[in-house]
C-alpha cells in the first residue's frame, strides 16, 4: 500500500525503533481490556520509552478520549522530569484531537505519526500489547471488580520484556524482592527491576552470579 508524502512526512520515528538513550523518544497506544464475568469493558494507556522498551507510566480510562491521553503523559513527565523530545502514535481521535497535538507542542515534543492503517510504523507498541494481553492477562485470574483490574495491571507493568519472553517460553524464575535469577539454557540473568544486572553463562561445575 502506497501512502502520500504528506504521511511519510508526518512519521519522523520512521520505525527506529533502536534507541541509544532514555527519553529520547516515547511510544504510546490505547487498548480495550475488560473486569468482570460481565465484561466491563475499560480503555488502558501506556507510554513507553523505546530505549528498554519499558512502560513509564499507564492509566485506565471508561473511554478512549484525549483526556486520558494526556493524562497518561502528564504522569510519565512527572516521573522523567519532562517529556521525549519525540512522541510516535497511531492516528486515533486522542492523538489526532487538538488538545493532545497542544499539549505536545507546549512540552516541545514533535509528534510522529503512524501511517493510517500500519501498526508496524508502532510495531513495538504492537508486539508490548501482545504480549502484555495474550501472556500477562490471559494467564491471570480474572479481575472481578475495577480495583482488581488495576492491581493487575499494575503488577503486569514490572514485567519488562525479557520476563514477558520468559514467562512465555515458560523458564523457571524465582523472585525475591526485587531480584530475579532466571535459568534457562545454560544463562543465568539477574536485574532488579527493569535493570539487567549481569548476563553470564554457566556450567554445572562453574554456576556463579
């Protein structure tokens, strides 16, 4: 599909998605996630720092509106001092609406675009959703009331993505407050929080962290 200059014009983040620092750019997107036998259905916010591909901040919204949009930056500038100097998301009404675009402009962040109809130009938002649903989620109990809702998702947004792959291909882990010692294939990986502490490689004879 051939889209016009105007559009191309419009995705600075081009899909480089490979960031050599934080806060530099900061990807976002919206999705329906539902509490209760009877589905309420919730819109949840994320932004996430394309360098560590980890979320920054998220809320969980009755609808998707530009409000919620903001907001949800709003919290991830409190927590990084300010916004990304670049900002990629889809063309949905939130992103598109006059009050996001001004919020933007008054941090001094440029606004990157999607394509209509491309979720690879936002591939990591895409593939960080998947997994966060069809892993996190799906393998949860199901949240009964609202506050359940958010402490799931709360708890979820600690996983970075390394504990997302291996909670999918199903590695034994152990947590102990805030370090994990993962092993799985002769690797043992230790991090506290997001940050990966050391990578190294062991024998039965040589096992050390």
């Amino acid at each position: 599909m051939v889209y016009s200059s105007a559009y191309e014009a419009q995705n600075t983040l081009n899909r480089q998605f490979e960031q050599a620092a934080a806060n530099q750019v900061w990807v976002t997107d919206t999705t329906e996630i539902a509490y209760n036998i009877r589905k309420y259905k919730v819109r949840l916010h994320v932004v996430l720092d394309l360098y560590g591909q980890y979320p920054l901040s998220w809320i969980i919204t009755p609808t998707e509106t530009s409000t919620g949009a903001i907001k949800v930056f709003q919290m991830a500038k409190q927590k990084a001092g300010g916004l990304a100097p670049l900002i990629h998301t889809d063309r949905g009404a939130a992103y598109t609406s006059k009050a996001f675009n001004h919020y933007l402009a008054s941090n001094n962040s440029q606004h990157s675009y999607s394509a209509p109809g491309t979720p690879a130009d936002n591939a990591v938002m895409e593939h960080w959703w998947a997994d966060f649903k069809s892993i996190w989620l799906a393998h949860s109990p199901q949240p009964q009331t609202f506050e359940d809702l958010e402490q799931l998702v709360t708890e979820g947004m600690v996983l970075s993505p390394v504990k997302l792959t291996l909670i999918k291909t199903k590695t034994q882990f152990f947590l102990s407050d805030q370090i994990v010692v993962i092993f799985r294939h002769g690797l043992v990986i230790s991090f506290s929080g997001n940050e990966l502490i050391r990578e190294v490689h062991y024998s039965s004879t040589n096992l050390f962290l």
